[in-house]
C-alpha cells in the first residue's frame, strides 16, 4: 500500500493501530499525530479514536483523522472482540491489575465445568455495573476521581450484550477466554462478576482487543511502527 499523502490525511484516513501495554489511547493518539504533522510541516490535524482501551490492555485502537472524525460515533458504536485472561481467587478494587488484591478467596470447589457453565449465564443481554475505577463521569467528574480519593459512589447498573464468552484454555486460577460485545460492555466488569457466580472472587489480569466491527487487530500497526515508516525512518539496528 502506497503511503497517504497530505491530501488523503486531510480529506480522512481510518487508521488501525495496535496499542502497546502501559500505553493510554491518548499517548496513541498523540504519536500518530506529532508524525503525520512533522511529515507534512502541520500545524494542526483533526485526529481522534474511536473507543478507549485502558493503559494495562493492549490491541486494536482505531483512529480517525482529518473528515473521518466524523465517522467516529458509528465507529465506537459496533460490536468488539476481546481475549485476555482471569485469574480466580482473589479481587482487586479496579477489578485489574491497575490495584492490588484487596481480597483472597477459595477455588478448590470450582471444577471446569463449572466455569463453562458460569461463562453461559452471561450470554446475551446482562444488567452490569461499571467498575469504580473508570473514566465514566457522575456529578461531573470521573469515578476513578472518587475511587481515588476513597470516596463511596452509586453507580447504576446498565444493559450490555454478550454475544459470545467462549473459555480458550484452563490452568487454575488462571482462566483465558475470548468475549464478543457490544460497546460499553467492561470486560473487567465481566471478571469480577464471573468470580461472584462462581463463590469466588476474580480479577482480569491480562486483555486484548482483537476486533471492533470489521476491523482487525492482525492489519494494525505499532504507533512507533507507523511513525517510523511514516517518515521514512530506518529500522535501529
């Protein structure tokens, strides 16, 4: 594929990226956008993405420039796909790795049929609640703020679908599985109440976006990647 000129930057271009670990949606955002406007001498570019994806997970982020901005509400809108891993037996308040266990509980009485039993109850349309430690906003300001600051909130329950909750692979307590869902659906959500259900507790301890729509994770590129071959830069030795 030829690389796009101003033009076609200008006019739109959806880009699919691939996000590193430890990497918020916005540092993404903000590489590709100091490359494309060193390229081609810039002093501003409408860049954005369509559906945030946490520091501690990684895959697929796409981002919209120039017109295509538009496009990102219809972007955000369509079904996505995760894998990752939960690990049974003990909760966390973010309900990941983002804070350490708070809480340890039993795992001997869970067998694997019980898990993939437990894993369909959840499919289909599911009241979930949020996790404390997100970026949804009450009274005007993110839950992680009052999270942070060891303040109680209400946060209300909403209906997600899931489509699919297919487990990949079980080696106690770690449990690897592939989600399909609809937007707004909180993956860490999912975790923690699988370990509910299961008279446990549990934690997502690893996620990867791999679709959103009909987009895919295996055509994105590394945000460094994409500068690099952007501005003609050599590979480092």
């Amino acid at each position: 594929m030829d690389t796009p000129t101003k033009e076609d930057f200008l006019s739109g271009q959806i880009l699919l990226i691939d996000k590193p670990l430890t990497w918020s949606s916005f540092q993404a955002v903000n590489k590709l956008k100091w490359a494309i406007r060193k390229k081609f001498k810039l002093k501003k570019i409408k860049i954005g993405h369509a559906g945030t994806l946490d520091p501690l997970a990684t895959g697929l982020l796409i981002i919209c420039c120039g017109k295509f901005t538009k496009k990102i509400p219809e972007l955000q809108g369509q079904a996505k796909e995760y894998t990752g891993t939960i690990t049974l037996g003990a909760t966390t308040p973010s309900y990941d790795l983002e804070t350490a266990v708070d809480q340890t509980f039993p795992t001997e009485h869970i067998k694997e049929q019980m898990i993939l039993d437990a894993t369909q109850s959840f499919v289909g349309d599911i009241e979930q609640k949020p996790p404390v430690f997100s970026a949804l906003k009450k009274n005007g300001k993110r839950l992680y703020e009052y999270a942070r600051a060891g303040k109680e909130v209400e946060i209300k329950s909403r209906t997600v679908t899931i489509t699919d909750f297919e487990i990949t692979n079980i080696k106690m307590p770690h449990v690897e599985f592939r989600v399909q869902c609809s937007k707004g659906t909180y993956i860490r959500s999912l975790a923690h109440d699988l370990g509910l259900k299961l008279a446990s507790g549990a934690h997502l301890t690893a996620l990867r976006r791999t679709k959103i729509g009909e987009f895919n994770v295996n055509k994105a590129l590394d945000p460094n990647t994409f500068a690099k071959n952007l501005l003609g830069e050599p590979d480092e030795l």
